[in-house]
C-alpha cells in the first residue's frame, strides 16, 4: 500500500474542483440574475441545477471507479467539468448558463468521489484518519477563500471572466491528476443498472448506513439551504455588492475552518462519534442567534457557527462510512452524495420559495434540522455499543 505523502495534496485539489464550481457562484447570484435577466427564484434554480445533475451523476460514477479505478473516470470527468465551465464563461442567455451548469455538475461527480475514496485506498490507521482531517480543514479553507475570490474576481473580470478563472484552474489540476493516477486492474463487480439499483437498495435497507449518512446529510442541508438565502438577504436587505457579499460569506467560511482544524486535533484524543454529540448543541445556539438577529454580522456568526459544526461532522462522516461500508466506499459515498444533493437540494429551494422570509423562519429550520442529528446520533451510538459487545464476547 503505497504511504507516500502525495495523496493528500491530489485528494485536497481534486476535491476543490467540486467546492469551486458550487461556491464560486454563489456571492454573485444578484448579478447573473440581473444579467440574465432573472428572478431571484429562477437564479437560485440554476444555481441548484448543478447540485441536482452532480447529485444523479455520482450514482453512475462511483460504481464505475469503483470497476474500471480513478485514470479513466477522473479522465471524463474533467473533460466535462472543462466543457461545462467554458459554456458558463460565454454563455449569452440563461439556456447557455443551465446547460453550463448542467455539465459541471456531470464532470463534478468524478473529482469529487475520487477525492474521498483516493485515501482510503492508499492509506490506513492513523495515518489515514490524520489525512482525513487535513482533507477536512484543506476543504474549509477553500470554502474560506471561494467567496472572496468570487467577489474580487466578479468585480475585475465580471463573473463570466471568472469562469474563465476557473478554467485554466481545472486544466492545471487535471495535468497534475493525469500524472498521478494510473492504470489499475478492472474489479469483478458489475456496472449494470439493475445490479446498481440492487445495491442501492440493500445500503438504504442497512440501518447504521442511514444514521452515518445523517452526519452528512443534515449540516449539507443547512449549508444548501442558508447559502441560497443569504446572498439576497445581503444585496436586498443591506444593500452589499458582490464585492462585499463575498467578504460577508468569509465570515461563515471561517467557522468551517475551525470545526474542521478543531477535530482534527480532538480525532487524536476522541472518537468521531463523541465529536458529534460534544458539538451538537451548537446548532442550537445557533439557531437562538438566527432567532434574534436584526443585523447582518449577528446573522453571519449564526451562520458561522452552523459552519463549524459543518467542520466537525465532514471528517466524523468520512471515517465513519468508511468503518460502516469498507468494501463499498464509492459506492456508499456515491449513494450519500446523490441523496443529498438530489433530496436537499430540491428542499432547500423550496424552503428558500415558500418558507424562509423571516430570519425567525431560519430559526425554526435549523431547530428541526437539530432534533434530527440527534436522533440519527442515539441511533448510531447503540449500534456502535452493539459491535463493541459482540466483539468483546466472541473474544472470550
């Protein structure tokens, strides 16, 4: 099993090929809803096209990584990741834009699942959950940085020149995973849809997968569904321009980043799951914060909090699916990710159409999104409390 430390560095850029192409658009939506003459709604619905299409895709990605390796899926996947980002850079009505996006989020799925399967299949032990966590913190930093590149670079090139950005940024990394990644042997394992769907099936039946998948699930939600939100709460309420929406949306950044750097020093000490319950209350601090907030900045530090809890669970989810689903890591992680961005996508724009008009409406979510944590959390806490004494008795 190869140890060497360039794993880690591929893993973090193949992972920001994601991050990139769902933040960078983010702090601009009033501006590609003016350009393309837009309604807010309709931007948002755009924007969201790209979580729908990379949520579809990794159903069919990660069963084909997980038969033919990463070169030849990595390989199409940034080819159409590339295509996808020039369309957004040129595109001269909102048709040009969807399909854009519609392809980046095609070409998303591959760097996307390599980044999370590639060190588990290179690593073990410690060391792989020590690079689990620099995954983690690699990625709120990028999270940190999207929103102020957005802004800077929307404010220079416009955002279409952006996307040019964004463009040579992903051919640099696919040189750099093309000299990495080899050719490996094809599995046994069928690519069928019926043998698929089979598969599916017998995870979504698996108790432990469900609860795991939770930890993911549920901050993603809050994520999708306040990151739509926030950017016209900003530009309409506070009157921010894309320069300062994207400073603004550092702030909540920032929480990912310290979540993400405090569990990697507490993952040494603490198991994931403890790390779970510890900063579960956050959420509900939180969610009082959002309750009384008639500023901006207070609105932000909920929002930053929400994100440091983010930062938490994201390396607890990845070690945990892994200790859950060894056999099936792409598989498993595919299946998590389609869910997530299938399911709370569409619910996150519905919330942002119907139910979030007040900063009390946000309160009220957050705390819903809370009590399901921690049921999912009692849930995989027995479960883990039952291996430990099966195993401890088949030990006798």
């Amino acid at each position: 099993m190869n140890k060497t430390p360039m794993w880690v560095p591929l893993a973090v850029f193949l992972l920001s090929c994601s991050q990139l192409a769902s933040q960078i658009y983010m702090p601009v939506l009033p501006s590609i809803a003016n350009s393309l003459a837009l309604s807010a709604g309709s931007s948002q619905a755009i924007i969201a096209s790209y979580f729908i299409t990379l949520g579809l895709s990794q159903l069919i990605v990660g069963p084909m990584r997980d038969k033919f390796g990463d070169r030849p899926v990595f390989i199409c996947g940034q080819a159409t990741l590339l295509l996808g980002t020039v369309l957004c850079s040129i595109a001269p009505s909102a048709s040009w834009f969807l399909l854009g996006r519609v392809l980046q989020g095609i070409g998303a799925a591959s760097p996307l699942l390599i980044s999370r399967t590639l060190l588990a299949a290179q690593l073990s032990g410690d060391k792989l959950k020590n690079a689990m966590a620099t995954l983690a913190i690699c990625s709120s930093v990028t999270s940190l940085l999207a929103p102020l590149f957005s802004g800077v670079l929307s404010d220079w090139f416009s955002w279409q020149g952006m996307s040019w950005v964004l463009v040579v940024y992903y051919s640099l990394i696919t040189l750099y995973g093309l000299s990495l990644l080899k050719h490996t042997e094809r599995a046994s394992n069928s690519v069928h849809p019926k043998f698929l769907i089979k598969q599916y099936r017998e995870l979504l039946k698996r108790g432990p997968f469900i609860t795991v998948a939770c930890i993911k699930w549920v901050p993603t939600f809050l994520y999708l569904t306040i990151q739509l939100y926030l950017p016209f709460l900003l530009s309409h309420e506070f009157g921010y321009s894309d320069k300062e929406t994207g400073q603004a949306m550092m702030l909540p950044m920032l929480g990912l980043l310290i979540g993400s750097s405090v569990a990697k020093i507490l993952q040494k000490r603490f198991s994931y799951l403890d790390l779970v319950l510890w900063f579960w209350p956050i959420l509900l601090i939180g969610a009082v914060l959002f309750a009384v907030s008639e500023q901006a900045l207070l609105f932000l530090l909920a929002y930053a909090l929400i994100m440091l809890v983010f930062g938490v669970y994201f390396p607890s989810y990845m070690h945990l699916i892994g200790v859950i689903e060894p056999q099936k890591a792409g598989t498993a992680n595919a299946l998590v990710g389609a869910i997530e961005l299938l399911v709370f996508t569409c619910l996150a724009w519905a919330i942002n159409q119907w139910l979030l008009h007040s900063t009390i409406a946000v309160a009220v979510f957050v705390t819903c999104c809370a009590a399901v944590m921690i049921v999912a959390w009692q849930r995989l806490n027995a479960r883990f409390a039952e291996l430990s004494l099966q195993t401890l008795q088949g030990s006798k």
